[in-house]
C-alpha cells in the first residue's frame, strides 16, 4: 500500500513563499537533492495543486534555459517521465503534458484509490491541497525541511484546522549543514 506524502519547503518563520510569492530561497545542497531522489524513487506519483503546478510545469520542461545548477539539469528529465496528477477545478477539460493526470471530484478519494494500488503521491508545498488532505484524513506522512531563511510573511506551510492531527516523529535530519527534515506520520487510531 502507497502512502501520501506532504513534501515540503518552509522558511524558519513558517511560509512557503515569501511576501511576492518568491520561491528562491530553499538551499539545495547536495545531501538535499539525494534525498528528495530517495523519497522519489520507485512507484512515485508527484502531487500538485493547481498554483504549484503553473509553476512546476512553467519550469522544469525548459529547466536548462532557467538554471545551470546540477539538482535542476539531474530532476528535469525525471519530472518530465514521472506520472504527476494535478488537482483543480479550473483546468477541468484540459488536456495536460507531460504524463500527467488531472482530478477535480472526490478528490481525497480518488487520491487515497491510487495509493492503495500502491503508489507513494508525494504532494510538493501546495498548502490549499495540504489542508484539504489533512482535514480529509488523507495525508499519511508530512516531510518539512526547514531552510535557514525567515521570510517575514509570504504563504503559510499550514493553514488554521478544524482538528488536531496527532504526529508521532520518525526522523529528523540535517542537510548539507543548512536544511532540517521534520519526519512525521499520522497517528491513526486503531
């Protein structure tokens, strides 16, 4: 059975993106970009909502005319062959590149469907699709790194929920001298 995974990039004080939706600041080393191969390896669906999505999608097929860093050059050809499914109800009808599958209804469900078939979905940042999973249930595992950067405002990792979600740890970590991972799984009762 797959898992969901909220994989994601905070600052220290708790955002996403900064106050202008700038996303420049997540330090990359090299320690970082093997474990996010680690996490993606295998029977791996990468998760976006629509807003990260447009962002993904405007840069990783054209990844070398933006950056020459070696994580980028090395992830580009692996985003563009790795099943993705994006969530929205504004790209409903389209047609999408690039291996990719759009879900609109029953979201949770149909999400929680294609794990159980076993596949990981790795959800990157996305914090409006994050809290719908959470309250759903949906979420099994969230993966925080935390960059040495306070961004003084922007988009918040998490936003306010109706319940409490009980964690317990399974691992921390520290990348490349820089960037911490938070590990936690979904206590699920039972």
């Amino acid at each position: 059975m797959g898992q969901i995974i909220h994989f994601v990039h905070q600052s220290l004080d708790g955002f996403i993106a900064g106050p202008n939706g700038e996303f420049d600041w997540p330090a990359m080393g090299p320690e970082l970009s093997a474990y996010t191969d680690e996490l993606i390896a295998g029977d791996t669906v990468f998760l976006y909502g629509r807003k990260v999505w447009d962002l993904m999608s405007g840069f990783w097929p054209n990844a070398e005319t933006y950056s020459q860093d070696p994580h980028d050059l090395a992830f580009a050809p692996v985003w563009l062959e790795t099943p993705k499914v994006v969530v929205s109800r504004s790209l409903a009808g389209q047609d999408l590149d690039w291996n990719t599958t759009l879900v609109s209804e029953n979201v949770a469900e149909e999400l929680r469907a294609l794990a159980a078939s076993g596949k990981n979905l790795v959800l990157f940042g996305g914090a409006d699709l994050a809290a719908h999973l959470g309250a759903a249930g949906a979420i099994d595992e969230y993966r925080v790194v935390v960059h040495p950067v306070v961004l003084g405002g922007g988009t918040p990792t998490f936003h306010p929920a109706e319940n409490r979600t009980e964690l317990e740890t399974v691992e921390t970590r520290t990348f490349d001298g820089r960037s911490i991972l938070l590990r936690h799984r979904v206590v699920r009762e039972g």
